[in-house]
C-alpha cells in the first residue's frame, strides 16, 4: 500500500462508542499490513467532519477492533 500512496483514517471502535457518533455503514474491504496481518473493519464512517482551525474538513473513517494505546 504504501508504494501506491495509499492511506486511509482510522479509529478504534471503542473511540467510537464513546463518541456515540452513530450507525456505521458495513464495509467489504480487507486491510492488509505490513507485517502480512489482515484486518477485518467493522464498518465505515463516511463524511465526518473534521475542524482543523478555522476550516472544517470531510474524512471517511475506517473503524477496527483494535487496542488504544494510551501514554502518560
């Protein structure tokens, strides 16, 4: 993927949930890592806006079942 320029967002679904941003739309991509893992997402979150200063993007979201990494 990375050869291709390819990126997409993603957020865990437990993030998700306590955003209570909705229903998501199901999804039929496979997501295949680096280190030859595939994901499975839950489902997609399309055209959530995103404020970056004064403007407001739209991204779509790829939702996984993933672990949060969490720093101090």
């Amino acid at each position: 993927m990375c050869d291709l320029g390819v990126s997409f967002s993603r957020m865990p679904y437990s993030i998700f949930q306590k955003l209570g941003l909705g229903e998501l739309q199901t999804t039929p991509i496979s997501l295949q890592f680096i280190d030859d893992s595939v994901k499975y997402p839950l489902g997609i979150l399309e055209n959530f806006p995103i404020q970056v200063g004064d403007f407001y993007v739209h991204d779509d979201f790829i939702i996984l079942d993933m672990v949060v990494d969490v720093y101090a």
